[in-house]
C-alpha cells in the first residue's frame, strides 16, 4: 500500500474506532496515527492468526476493517494502560 493510502485507510479506521469506543478521541493527527498503528497490529493479527495473506490491500472494505479493528483494540489497550476515563 501507498503512504496514501495508508493515510486514508488510517483516517478512517482511526475516526470509526473513536466513535465506536466512545470518548475525547485524540484529534485528527492523533486519529491518524492510531488508525494507522490500528492497521499494523489488525494486518499482523489478521495475517498470523487468520492466514490472511496481504489484509491491508489497498483502500477498500477489508482494509478498513482489519484497520478498524486493530485500532479498536490499541484504543482499548491505550486507556486500559493509562487508566483515562470516557466522557460521556
């Protein structure tokens, strides 16, 4: 994938994940970037558990999924580890 694309794919997962986990989120940089983390620890768990060969392919469905998914899971880990709070 293009850093592009990887920027793209990234927005979007980081965005999605932060409304799904509800809270301050962490701007749109901060978005970004753990969209993109997001979609490192989804395609390496996505490759070494489900034997998916190439999960971050491009901009499309399985990309954003696998994206979003992984950034759901770092979110989660993020404020596990710094005990912070959601806003409601």
């Amino acid at each position: 994938m293009s850093l592009l694309s990887w920027i793209v794919v990234g927005l979007i997962a980081g965005w999605l994940a932060g409304r799904v986990m509800k809270g301050g989120g962490y701007g749109l940089i901060g978005d970004i970037i753990v969209g993109v983390i997001g979609g490192l620890l989804g395609g390496f768990l996505a490759s070494y558990f489900f034997k998916i060969g190439d999960p971050m392919s491009g901009i499309n469905l399985m990309s954003i999924l696998v994206a979003f998914l992984g950034a759901v899971l770092l979110l989660f880990l993020l404020r596990t580890l710094s005990g912070r709070r959601v806003r409601r």
